[in-house]
C-alpha cells in the first residue's frame, strides 16, 4: 500500500492533538499535517463533553495549585477564553457563571482568607463571601433540608461572573474545522487509524496503523492521553516513567442544586481535584458532583478490557514503581482518599458513601436527588517518574529532540491544550526551519 506522507503527523484527536493541528495550520507556515485518530470520531475520551469536568481551570478557585502554577495555568485558561471569543463560540460552548473555592470550619476558613491575600494580586477580581452573603448566591451550600443553617463557619472566594465552563469535545470539533478552512494548506484527517507503530527511518518517522495504512512524517507528535507513554516505550523513550491511569467518575442531580462552580480545598499532595460540583453544558446546567479517583488497570474508560494488557506494558512495573505506589499507600491523607474513593465505586453503598461526602458541601441533598452519572468521567494518565520516585502532579511531556514528541496529559491538560499547542508548534517549526507566526499567536489569544 503506497504510503501518505506529511510534514507533521499529530497521534490522537483529543484536544490536545485537535489544538497542535490548529495551532499548525493556523500560525505556522507547515504545509501539510495529519490528525490520526483511533476511534471513528474526535474527543470521545477524556475529551469529550462527558468525560471531564468542563471547567477552565485559571488557578483562582483551585486550592492545590501554588502561585507559580496559578500563574502558568492563569496564562493558557485565558488563551481557551481568546479562543472562543475569537469565533463567537460563547453561549454556544463556552458559559459564564459564578464560581467559588469554599472553606468550611474555622481552619479552613482562615486557610482560604489567607490564600486570598496571597492570590488577590494575580487574581484581582476575587471577592470573599461570608456566610451572610453565600445565602443569597449560593444557599444550598448553607441550609439543610430542613432550612436549618449549618452550625459551621463558612467562606466562599470566587467571582460572580466568568466564562468558566467549556464543552471541550465540542472545542476539539470546531479547533478541527477551523484549522480546515485555512487556505493553501493540507489538514487530514484519519479515524478508525489506531496507530501501532512508530519507526524512525533517516529523517523520517513510519506510522503504521493497525489497518495496515503507513504514513511518514518528518515530525510526529503523539498526543494520545495514556498510549502516548505506551508508544513512546515502545520506540525506547520515556523509560523512566510509569503511567497509573486515575478513573473519576459523576455523580448527576435531576435539578439546579448550586448557581454555578463550587470547589471544595483541595489536598495539595494529591494530583486530583477535591469534589466539586459544576453546573453541566450537556444536562442543561444541571447539577454534577465529582470526580471521584479510582485507579484502574485499564487505560481507557467504557471500551471493556480492550487496554489492560497495555496498562501492564505501560505501568512499566518494577522496584522503583513499587516504591513509589508503597510510599502513597503509607501517607494516611493519601491512603483514606484512596480507599474511599474506593467505596465510591461498590454498587449498593457507593450512592451512599458519594452523599455523606458531598453533603457536607450541600447539606440538603438526599439520596433521591443524586444518580451515578453512567457514561460520563475519564481517565486521567497521572506519570510515575522512577527518577523522583514520586508522583508526577501536572504534566509530562518527552521530547528526545529527534523530531518526536510525547505528551501526557492529566487534568488540566483540556485547560492548557492552546498553551502545550504553542509549546510543541514552536519545538516543530525550529527542528523543521519553518515559521511560527508567535505575533500574531499572542495577539489573538494571549492576555499580557
Ligand atoms: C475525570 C476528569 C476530569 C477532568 N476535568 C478537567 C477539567 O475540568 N478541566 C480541564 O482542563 N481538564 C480536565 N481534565 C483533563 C482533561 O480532560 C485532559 O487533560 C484532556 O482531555 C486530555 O486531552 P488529550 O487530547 O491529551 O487526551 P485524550 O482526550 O485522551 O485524547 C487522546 C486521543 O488519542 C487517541 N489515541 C490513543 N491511542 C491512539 C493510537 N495508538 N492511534 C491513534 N489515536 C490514538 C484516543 O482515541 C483519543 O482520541 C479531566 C480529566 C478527567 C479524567
């Protein structure tokens, strides 16, 4: 079968690969780049509407990120906003709400007042709801079924109007035909292409899919959430890390139980946001409680036991990798989170174990108002570096300089897709002796 060759192939049509291919077309002078998909669609993973909390983490409300993180994170969240006001896409996937991190009880109350002392400069717009002004913006988080008003202090820090949630599946979809329409260039793409292998020939890369088809490309990257670890194994790279995919799952309310986002502290050791819950695009601003956090031996959700045997191949087992899931498992915070999350998952008392956790948020919920949200949730490839020993908390990104880069990307890896996008399109241009357009880039999507 002839081979289709291209200046770049991308690996995977998540949003991340989808802003690559945007990001490419739009702002480099590359003349011919390939999206290569697995599945017969874009963003059906972790991507997808469904698969995530559809949330623009800006770093302002999420209490595991230090200052330095908020300010990377600030940087690419207002790119997706530049993004989708640039094409009009607000009100369409892109809605604005409030939005708040709540303290509850005095010493998360006083943690919260001293973050947003820390914080405020970067974030000037944050404003403190005391108890008194959280009953009229956000009562269900203070009164119980009965009307009763909690006994415990309660502070809220947040903004009362921000574009803050994005359908990102349907982010991918537009980034895909956006970067389409740009003239005098070739974007393809391929679904049903699960990619095999990789092989390195001369200058070139050889993409050959389980189909049979073979692409070359001078410059791949693979942008395939959890396989991205796994092919980059398989060519040698990244042996260093180990990839525990971390399953969340939702839980689904029938009514509007909060106005907007309301996140609870989060645990600074854990990679994984604390529960929170978040008005939902695709259930007409209904209510969504999550995610929950269970490890898995699989590297993709609802696809059966199709993955195990590469959760195995990639978990990349051996002393190190057990060290460092011992040294988890000894940390009481880190043990209790995993063992309930755990129970979330056990049918029968798993609606109840989620209620009593999230009622203490909402202290009026019933059992009746919430349902296992079946469908929805992801996985989220978290990176065990055998260097550190220790869990990776963000991203991982392996680039040998050879023309070939991997990218893993947990949460926020939606939030930062334009940011790794701009970081992995100038890495192609200087290898490939071509033009980034970095002006223009900035002054379309980067607030200074
Ligand atoms: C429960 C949960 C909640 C989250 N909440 C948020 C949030 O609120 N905000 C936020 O910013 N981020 C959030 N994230 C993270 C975010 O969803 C991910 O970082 C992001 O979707 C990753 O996109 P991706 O394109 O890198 O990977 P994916 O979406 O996993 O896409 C990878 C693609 O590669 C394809 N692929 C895999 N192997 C191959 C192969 N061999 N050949 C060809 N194609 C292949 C897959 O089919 C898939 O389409 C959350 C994640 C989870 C799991």
């Amino acid at each position: 079968m002839a081979e289709k060759h291209y200046d770049v192939v991308i690996v995977g049509g998540g949003i991340s690969g989808s802003a690559l291919f945007y990001a490419l077309a739009v702002y480099s002078d590359i003349k011919s780049i390939a999206l290569i998909e697995k599945y017969d669609a874009l963003a059906t993973l972790s991507s997808s509407g469904k698969g995530n909390s559809q949330t623009i983490h800006t770093g302002d409300i999420e209490t595991n990120y230090t200052l330095s993180k908020a300010k990377q994170v600030k940087r690419t969240a207002n790119m997706i906003r530049r993004y989708c006001l640039q094409h009009g896409y607000e009100n369409k996937f892109m809605f604005a709400h409030q939005k708040m991190a709540v303290g509850i009880g005095d010493k998360e109350v006083e943690y919260m007042k001293k973050r947003y002392e820390e914080f405020k400069e970067l974030f000037p717009y944050l404003e403190v709801y005391d108890k008194e002004r959280l009953k009229e913006i956000e009562p269900n988080i203070i009164f119980d079924e009965n009307g009763n008003e909690r006994p415990e202090d309660i502070v809220g820090v947040g903004v009362l109007d921000q574009y803050s949630t994005v359908d990102y599946g349907a982010m991918t979809q537009s980034l895909v035909e956006n970067a389409k329409k740009v003239p005098k260039k070739q974007c393809d793409v391929f679904f049903n292409s699960q990619v095999k292998t990789i092989k390195q020939l001369g200058n070139q890369y050889v993409l050959r899919t389980v189909n049979g088809d073979l692409f070359t490309a001078d410059f791949v990257v693979v942008d395939a959430g959890a396989h991205s670890l796994y092919l980059a194994h398989s060519m040698g790279h990244g042996k260093n890390f180990g990839c525990l995919p971390v399953a969340g799952s939702y839980y689904v309310t029938k009514g509007h139980f909060l106005k907007g986002k309301v996140y609870m502290v989060q645990n600074p050791k854990l990679p994984f946001a604390a529960l929170h819950g978040d008005p939902d695009v695709l259930l007409d601003m209904a209510t969504r409680f999550g995610p929950t956090a269970l490890a898995l031996p699989s590297l993709e959700r609802f696809h059966g036991l199709s993955t195990v045997p590469d959760f195995f191949k990639t978990l990349n087992l051996d002393k190190k990798i057990i060290k460092i899931l011992f040294d988890l498992f000894k940390d009481k915070d880190i043990r209790n989170y995993i063992l309930r999350n755990f129970v979330y998952e056990i049918p029968f008392v798993k609606k109840r174990a989620f209620l009593k956790d999230i009622k203490r948020l909402v202290p009026s919920l019933k059992l009746e108002d919430i349902e296992y949200a079946k469908g929805f949730g992801g996985v989220r490839p978290q990176v065990l570096n055998k260097t550190e020993l220790k869990l990776m908390l963000g991203e991982a990104s392996i680039n040998p300089g050879n023309g070939i880069i991997f990218n893993m990307t947990p949460s926020p890896g939606a939030t930062s897709c334009l940011g790794n996008a701009e970081r992995d399109a100038k890495i192609v241009c200087s290898y490939m002796k071509a033009e980034f357009d970095e002006k223009k880039f900035i002054a379309e999507l980067v607030d200074e």
